[in-house]
C-alpha cells in the first residue's frame, strides 16, 4: 500500500515537472509505473539469485531479496525521471482548437440564422 501512495506521489511530480516544459505528462506517467514494476521484478530477481549464490539453494528469501527489489524499482521511477528531465521544453505554438472560430481563420456568415 505504502508502495502505491509512492507512485502516486511519484507521477504527480512527474507531471508537474512536464507541465512546466510545455509537455503531456501521461505516457511519462505510464513509463513511470511500468519501470517501477519491472525495475521490482528485476530487482527481486537479482537479490535471488544472489541469495542463492551466498546460501544455497534451500534458504529461504529474506529481507534483502526485498531491499533489491526496491533497489530496482527505485533505479526504474530514477530512469523516467531522468529521461525526462532531458526532454527540452516544448516551445512550439499551441495546437490551434478546432472548435474555435477565431483561432481557424473561418469567417461567419452573419445572415446565416444556423451559424454561432
């Protein structure tokens, strides 16, 4: 649970950090949560197999199978934010509303009763 209050935590920053570069933070957001779990997977794996290299094959997996395995997560949520952190800001002109008649260029006809 404590783990999940984190992430949220985690894509909220993210995404105040891309608002302010002029970017969309939600695939940042997805990137985010996918490398925490495989970062985590990864991890436990890792702090398995070395558990089974110090003890042998019968010990069962401790804490510091865990401690990986946030290690890997931790290194994951690191890798998104780092990569977007070297995402320049996006300085383009915004994408003009369709819906908007001023921002279009389309002139209304004032005689048409249909146009608003």
């Amino acid at each position: 649970m404590l783990e999940i209050i984190l992430i949220i935590g985690l894509c909220k920053s993210l995404g105040k950090m891309l608002r302010a570069k002029g970017r969309n933070p939600v695939w940042m957001q997805v990137m985010l949560v996918v490398c925490w779990i495989i970062g985590e997977f990864m991890g436990g794996a890792v702090g398995g197999l070395v558990n089974i290299i110090q003890n042998g094959e019968g010990a069962p997996l401790g804490f510091g199978v865990y401690l990986f395995a946030i290690a890997g997560a931790a290194l994951g949520a690191g890798l998104t934010f780092f990569i977007a952190y070297l995402l320049p800001d996006d300085n383009s002109e915004p994408h003009p509303d369709p819906f908007d008649d001023a921002q279009s260029g389309r002139r209304l006809d004032p005689n048409n009763p249909y146009a608003s």
